[in-house]
C-alpha cells in the first residue's frame, strides 16, 4: 500500500510541479513512469524525492514512447499509474495514448505545455491543446482538464484518476510551464476529508493460472465495419457521459457586454483583466472552459448569445477558438481575437484590447 503523506488541510508554498506529485500520491497514485522533459521535470524529480516517505515507484523510460507504454502496462496490472509529458515530449506519447483511447485504457498524464514546433522553446504556450484533445490517429475520444493554477493542479489531478478509472478513458491535466514553475500557496488535503471517494483499480488482462478470466482487449481490427462498430459505440458513449463530466466558469458574465473566452493560465489574466475593465465602466466578462475535451457546449452558446461582443485570447494561434466556433455555429455575435503564439497573454494585453473593442465595436 501507498503511503499518504497528506492526512489533514495542509497550506504549502511550492511549485506547479510539486503541486502534481503531492497530488498524485493524495490520489494513492502507486506508480509513475516518466521521461525527463522539461518543463515537466520536477513532477519525476519531486516524485521520487517523496518515495522513500510513500513507499510508491517510479522508472524513468528511454524515452516518452517508452513511458507511455510502460503506464500502459502498469494500468493493465491494475496499478494507479500515471505519467507527465510535455512539448515533443507529448507528440511522440501519442501513439500509447491513442493506444489507451482504443483499449480503453484509463490512460492519466499531466501535460505542461511548452512552445512550438518541434522543440522551439523551454517555457510555455498553449499550443498543444489540439494535440492533447485530439491526438493522432482516431477521434479523439479524450477527457481533458485545462487548469489555471495550483490549486486547480492539486484538484485536478486527483480529479482525473477518477475520471479515469470511472470512464475508461484516457484522461488529461493541461498545464503549462508557467503553471508548473511558478510559485504560490496551495491548499494540499486528503481526497477524503473533501468527500472523495477513490474509484478502486482493477487489473485488466487474465491473471497467471487462470486467476481472473481472460479479456481479451483489442486495439486491432480485421474489418472497417468491424472498427467503425466499435467507435460508433465510443461516441454514443462519450457523448452519453459527456453532461457528467462537463466544466466551465463564468466570471462576470451574466451582463457581460464584451465577453473573453479563455482558458488555463490565460483565463487567470482574463480575471485580472475583467475587474479593471468593470473598474473602468466596461462590462467585460469570461466564460472559461475547464473541460476542454467535452466542451460545455450549452452554457457556452448561452453566455456568447448574451454578450454583444467575443474576445477569444490564447497563447496559440487560435486553437481554442476553433474548437468553440465549430460549436457555437449558427450564432451571429461578432467576435475578435487576441493570439500570441508561444508567448504569455497578460492582464494588460486584454484590457487594450477590450478597451479598443469597446471604442469601435466588432461586426459580423
């Protein structure tokens, strides 16, 4: 048995990616494999500083390939495994996570985004949402938690074991370098203090003398009826489930006249943004989505069709946005955009811009 280090509220001053090995242990993680990249390094460094004291375990892989399926392997035994990846790191992991998308695999990985293509740079971006909620090869039948802080990490991370174990599938905490290098105080607690209750493990594959009975999971296919009849059923499921698992934050928006769409890190300056934009008599709100991949669909088309004005931002291209106007088609609100490509969006850069969008309003 794992052994909690955090039995009672507990208020700490750590990094990001401290924040997610504290979590993963509150969530009786048993083991991690792991390879290093950064920004993401400190979740194996403070990992395995902890094992003498958790009595879990930890390999570290030759590469992301390796660590991907290995987490596979150790779910399959029915261990609480988990991994953490970022930037190439996350591009080369998607063969196991599309793996573990088509096994059903509760396949759980942190992901702290950094710049890109390619390696680019060391520090952040939002620019492997994309690729985090639709992967490679197939459908992207995905669960993805996009987080704006340290507690949102502690939360989250005990939150997508859960997910995980519950739905069987693949799921994801979205972070960034930001996120995982900065320093703040957190709130570290025993899942059960909160009311959580831990959905048990189960080892997948048969055991060794007909111990358990065998299970055959495939991942491989003979026919093209016989794959697409397979995936119909993944989307009638992910589609049935995807009300219960559905996340999103309004601040300020139910009189929002320009409304900012954000998510993560960028959501946090959005909030900043807000209050000295309604300081300054413009009615500016957020709507955040906390789930990424399934998007709240519903209180998102509500909140655009109230406001007069949309402001999508995000440390990426567009990214985001793309997701939400394919799910908002049809309404005719005007929006503009504020994209900063691996470079952080900070409270300021919204205010100019909103202020700008209010003084010559945007048309369809």
């Amino acid at each position: 048995m794992v052994k909690k280090l955090i039995t009672q509220d507990t208020r700490m001053f750590l990094t990001g990616n401290e924040v997610i090995a504290y979590a993963a242990n509150a969530a009786e993680a048993e083991f991690m494999y792991g390879y290093p990249i950064t920004p993401q390094n400190e979740i194996m460094h403070t990992w395995c500083k902890l094992l003498p004291k958790t009595e879990a375990g930890f390999l570290q892989t030759e590469d992301e390939i390796s660590a991907g399926f290995s987490t596979i392997g150790g779910i399959l035994a029915g261990k609480r495994a988990f991994t953490a990846t970022a930037g190439p790191g996350n591009v080369i992991m998607q063969d196991a996570q599309s793996m573990a998308e088509m096994m059903r695999i509760p396949f759980v990985c942190a992901v702290m985004q950094r710049g890109g293509p390619s390696t680019a740079t060391v520090i952040y971006a939002q620019q492997e949402t994309r690729l985090t909620c639709f992967g490679g090869n197939g459908e992207g039948f995905r669960i993805v938690y996009s987080t704006a802080g340290h507690q949102d990490l502690y939360d989250y991370m005990i939150k997508a074991f859960n997910t995980a174990w519950k739905y069987k599938f693949p799921t994801f905490m979205l972070a960034d370098g930001y996120q995982g290098k900065m320093r703040e105080p957190v709130t570290l607690y025993d899942p059960a203090s909160r009311g959580i209750k831990m959905v048990p493990t189960e080892a997948t594959l048969g055991g060794a003398n007909g111990t358990r009975p065998v299970n055959h999971v495939r991942n491989t296919f003979n026919l093209e009826e016989e794959l697409m009849e397979v995936l119909d059923k993944y989307q009638e499921e992910f589609d049935r489930i995807s009300p219960e698992i559905e996340e999103y934050l309004e601040y300020k928006a139910d009189d929002a006249e320009i409304l900012i769409i954000a998510h993560g890190i960028v959501a946090r300056s959005a909030m900043t943004a807000v209050d000295e934009l309604r300081a300054k008599g413009i009615k500016a709100g957020l709507f955040r989505p906390i789930t990424l991949r399934p998007l709240a669909v519903k209180p998102l088309r509500a909140a655009v069709n109230r406001a007069k004005q949309v402001l999508f931002t995000e440390s990426a291209n567009g990214q985001l946005a793309q997701m939400v106007l394919e799910k908002i088609y049809g309404l005719t609100t005007p929006y503009s955009t504020l994209f900063k490509m691996g470079v952080g969006v900070t409270g300021d850069d919204i205010v100019k811009k909103v202020e700008s969008m209010a003084k010559e309003p945007a048309t369809v």
